[in-house]
C-alpha cells in the first residue's frame, strides 16, 4: 500500500534529514524500491548526513550517490562545474550556469560556507566541487530511477544575493527536470 501512494509523487526531496524515527525503515526502503522502478529522490546534505543519524545508515543508504565520511567542512568556498559537468544536461551552458569568471579564475559566484565531504559511489557523476575539488553535486542513475545528492544546504545564499548570488534557481530546475526525466534535459 505505501509503494502505491509513494508512486505519485514525481520528486521525494530530503532536505537536511536526520532520522529521528518518525519514518520506520520500512518507509525509506519503499522510496528506495522507488527509486529503482522509475522515481527520483534529491537530498540536500547538512552536518546530519554527516552524523550517525544520516539518512546514509537507513535503508535509503543503497540508493544513494555519495557516502559521507563523517566530516564537515565549515569554510568559504565557490561551487565550481566539473569537467564532466560541463557537458552533462544540469550544469552545461547556458550564461546562468557558465557566468563570466571572477579575478581568479573561479565562477563569478557567491561562496557557500559548509560541505559535507561524501565518497561518490561508483556510478555516480559528479558535476559540481567545493573545497579541494571535493564532490559537490552527485547524480546516480539507479535501476530505472534517478538520485542527486547536493553536499551542502548552503544554496539559499544563491537566492538571498549574498556575494552577488549564483544560478540556484535555474540549477534547481534543471535537476528537478532531469531528475524527472524530462525530454528537454535527456
């Protein structure tokens, strides 16, 4: 029954998560089974993705892109495209996402200033960095669905303007769209 109900939904979005036993198990196995079968699944990492309460220790975990190492970065940092992010349908072109580049050669964008540092799996692709070309932004086909993992919960700085703000909108358009399998983003 709760597959069922789970099924229609298009996005399930965890955003700073902690498991504090309100979903049983048996809740986040079924967005995983989710996942597998066609569904998309975006988590916005904060310090408890990092913790031992980390939605990563649940049934959740199997279907996720990145595993945290237990450590949090607290420092000021520009997201910057990876190579591989440059051609991929999320992050590639246009202006919104490829702005002109500051002095030093860095995005003209705002900075954040807490990552999560996160092991991507195997089949993840990472199409965003932070600090030390650490993953930012992982996405993982999984079975017949889609997962991102952002390794920080400092986009809102983008939309509040701070240093000049960045593309969080567009950016989160982007994934949602591709996360849903639009046609536009394929």
């Amino acid at each position: 029954m709760i597959l069922l109900i789970i099924r229609i939904f298009d996005l399930i979005i965890f955003d700073r998560y902690k498991r504090r036993g309100i979903l049983p198990s048996a809740y986040l196995e079924n967005i995983g089974n989710y996942v597998q079968n066609g569904g998309a699944d975006l988590i916005s990492a904060g310090p408890d993705y990092a913790s031992a309460d980390s939605i990563y220790r649940s049934p959740l975990g199997t279907v996720l892109p990145g595993r945290p190492t237990a450590r949090v970065y607290e420092e000021g940092f520009t997201p910057e495209i990876t190579d591989i992010g440059q051609r991929h349908p999320v992050t590639e072109g246009p202006q919104e996402l490829s702005p002109k580049q500051g002095e030093d050669g860095t995005p003209g964008w705002g900075r954040w200033f807490r990552q999560i540092e996160v092991e991507p799996t195997e089949n993840a692709t990472v199409v965003m960095s932070g600090i030390d070309d650490q993953p930012l932004l992982m996405l993982e086909r999984v079975g017949e669905g889609r997962v991102a993992l952002m390794a920080s919960d400092q986009t809102w700085l983008w939309d509040r303007g701070f240093e000049g703000g960045g593309p969080q909108l567009e950016l989160l358009r982007r994934l949602a769209h591709w996360m849903m399998k639009e046609p536009e983003l394929e």
